[in-house]
C-alpha cells in the first residue's frame, strides 16, 4: 500500500537533495483550499502551489478549459503553426495590463523566464546593460534571476559565478525602521558610485515583496521610483509573478499605488497550476526586439493558454478581487485579535495587500529580532493540526499566506483557529523548556 512513509523514501532514493519538500506527506488529490494526501488526512491549503492557485485546486471552469482544449491538439510550436487562443490571450492581457499606453504581450512558460525576458527586452529597448533591483527582492532560479535575487541561502549558495551588471537598492521596510526616503536617496547614490543612469536598462521592482516577507513597497517610494525612470530614460519592471491575478484585491500590486510600470512580468496564477508566464508591455517596448529574438518551445503552450483565459474570466465572473480584499480584512481582524494575547507577543507585524498577506514573528518585539526556529516550530505544528503553510523573509520568520481566493469563511476561521493555537503551544512549551533548564541549572 502507497503510504508517506514509502513515498517519502522513494523520494529520498530518486530524487536530489537540491529538492526540497517541507513536509512529509504527498498529495493524493485537492479541491479549492483542501488537499489530501495518499493516506487520506486532509489539509487546509494555504501554500497554493507556492502562490500558483489564486482560482484554487480543480476549478471546475479550469478543468473543462484545458479537457476541451485537449481534445482537439496539445502542443504545435506557436512559431511554427500558431493558434488562435495565444492571440485571444494577449488580447485579453493587453486590455487589461496598464502599462501607459497600447500593450503587447509575450508568453513564456515560467515566472523566471519571464523576468529574463523583460531585462531581454529593456536593454534591446535602451542599449543599455545595467539592471537595478533591490534588497530582500526574489525574481528566479535560473542564472541571471538568482543574480537578480537578493538572498543567498538557498537561492545563491555555491553557483556562481553570476552574470554582471546587477546593481542592487534597499527596499523599504518600516517594520524595521528603513524608509522610502531612505531608500530613494540610496538610488541617487548607486547612480553616483557604482553606475550611471545614462547606462541603467532597467528597474526590476516587485511592488509587494514575496519571498523577501511580504512587504509591500510605500506608495511614495513607487512613484519616486517612476520618477527617476522618467528622468533618465530607464524602463520600469514590475515583477508580479507572486503578487498578480487579484491576490492584492487588485488584478497587480502595482496598481495600488497610482503608477504604471513599462513591462510587468507574470506567472504562477495566470496558468491556474499550468506553466505559463508572460511579459506585457507598452507595444514600443516591445516591439525593440527583433523577428525571432524572443519565444520558447513550450511558450504559449495551447493547455497553458486554455487554462489562463478560463482564470481571467473566473477572476471577473466570481468577483474575487473585491472577495481578496475581504479575506485580507478577515485575516488582519483575526491576526490582530491574536496579538493582543499574552503568549502572542512574537507577532511583530501583520502586513501586507488584499489576502496576501505576511505575519512576522519576532523573539522580542522591542528589538524585532527575528523569530527563525519559532517560525518553522509554528509551520510544523500547524501542519500536524492540518493546515499547510509557507515561510518567507530574509531570516525566515515570516508566515506568508498564499491563500486560494476562492476559500470560504469557514475555513479561514478554521485556519486561524488552528494558528492560533499553534503559536500558543509553541511559545508555551518553549517558554516552559527554558522555565525547565533554568531551574536545573539553580
């Protein structure tokens, strides 16, 4: 009989170490924000493939999208024998990107395929080299995105050496004190010592941070940021691949701040679990590249491209940005409530935008000092109580809710119960651990 046990083993056997897996049980089927694995416990899922499932598992509308679709052709080659629902879907990106003006798009198969593509296009556009990007801010897997990416453990450890013309900014983080000021000052700084403006492509900006704990970027600091672009002639990237497709209660974070960016780079959600991405831009843009010059064998893919139309059209029929705005208010009410508790003092901050939002847990709330080993303890319980989660941050100590829109009350109630209570056991039995140890040592 199929069991974790013996699938974890076979994992172990097949599979390299590189390849991670948080937690011990392998699924068995999902629907919506509930998952079940090969032995039949149910979960709560708020990991959502990593940020993949803004629709939720098995969409009904999904799944007869991509069953249609493939009953009539899975893959062509778009460059070879195109189709009509790659164009049907640029369309649809195109009207509803703001990007300052007539759009284009691209599609790819990853979210870091995306990113690489867009600092493609901007130095085509600019003839420029120099790509900005900004601390804690995460963009890919692959070379030129791990560059990009501002954390080295695990992302970055032992593979370089990575490609140049990388120039990195502090990102703002009130929490800890770093202001968009701050941070806008330090660009004029990096154009004085370390490169030019004149020979900047490109800002690459994720306008709500992912992986680095789930910070969204003072408004203030966005529009400075397109200032400066504006001043000297360099192209603004949005990286949306985590934050797109409602899950700020807008359809891109960067919406929220009354700027437009130039390009913005999508993935994850758009394909509703399929791998497809995509870069949309102002049509100059992207027309800089030559005939020939972007493209992919599986980008565009007919399945992927079928899946990503029925998750525009769910997004609209099902209203679920205003629904991303009201999980997040049920989140923060329910976070906020559980701050107030004696044995809660370790959450430091609630943030975020709509429902993606990030709980930072802290060993002293007037140091801030970041709660690493807590914060995995509290994932691990919540786990064995049923509800599955995602940490984030540069150090860890962020729980980041990557929850399907789609979710009902009940269970957001549920997963905050089982929080709550997981924090609880965790602060308790560490306190009475180190209650334990002081008294042996008196």
């Amino acid at each position: 009989m199929v069991s974790n046990v013996s699938l974890d083993q076979r994992r172990k056997e097949a599979i390299p170490v590189g390849v991670s897996c948080s937690f011990p049980i392998y699924a068995d089927r999902a629907r919506n924000a509930e998952l079940w694995d090969v032995e039949g416990r149910r979960y709560i899922d708020f990991v959502g493939g990593m940020g993949a499932l803004a629709v939720g598992h098995s969409h009904p509308d999904i799944i007869g999208a991509v069953q249609a679709q493939l009953d009539r052709f899975s893959h062509t080659f778009f460059g070879t024998a195109p189709y009509e629902s790659y164009i049907a879907l640029a369309e649809r990106l195109n009207e509803c990107c703001k990007v300052g003006g007539q759009a284009k798009t691209l599609l790819v198969t990853t979210g870091a395929e995306a990113v690489e593509n867009a600092v493609k296009i901007a130095r085509a556009y600019t003839k420029r080299r120099g790509i900005v990007v900004f601390g804690g801010g995460f963009h890919g897997r692959t070379l030129l995105t791990m560059a990009m990416t501002g954390k080295v453990n695990p992302y970055k450890q032992s593979f370089g050496p990575f490609p140049g013309d990388i120039y990195r900014a502090p990102f703002p983080e009130p929490f800890r004190g770093i202001s968009a000021e701050q941070c806008l000052a330090a660009l004029e700084t990096l154009f004085e010592t370390e490169i030019e403006a004149a020979a900047v492509a490109a800002f690459v900006i994720e306008p709500l941070q992912g992986e680095g704990g789930f910070i969204p970027a003072p408004a203030e600091f966005m529009k400075g940021i397109r200032r400066l672009c504006d001043s000297h002639g360099i192209v603004l990237v949005a990286d949306e691949v985590q934050s797109g497709f409602g899950r700020t209660g807008r359809l891109f974070a960067v919406e929220h701040f009354g700027i437009e960016p130039d390009l913005i780079a999508m993935g994850k959600s758009l394909g509703a679990g399929l791998p497809i991405a995509a870069v949309v831009g102002k049509s100059e843009v992207m027309d800089s590249v030559g005939v020939g010059g972007l493209g992919g064998t599986y980008a565009g893919n007919p399945l992927a491209c079928a899946a990503a139309l029925a998750v525009l059209d769910v997004l609209e029929k099902e209203n679920l940005l205003v629904r991303a705005q009201e999980i997040g208010a049920r989140f923060e009410h329910g976070f906020h409530r559980m701050q107030k508790k004696r044995n809660h003092s370790v959450i430091g901050d609630v943030r975020g935008l709509g429902a993606m939002i990030g709980v930072e847990l802290v060993e002293d709330n007037a140091a801030r000092t970041p709660a690493r080993s807590l914060t995995a303890k509290v994932i691990k319980e919540a786990a064995s109580r049923g509800l599955l989660l995602a940490s984030a941050g540069r150090h860890f100590n962020v729980i980041r809710l990557l929850v399907p829109l789609t979710t009902p009350d009940d269970l957001i109630d549920e997963a905050l119960e089982i929080i709550d209570q997981s924090i609880g056991f965790i602060v308790d039995d560490d306190l009475g651990s180190r209650n334990s140890a002081f008294a042996q040592d008196g």
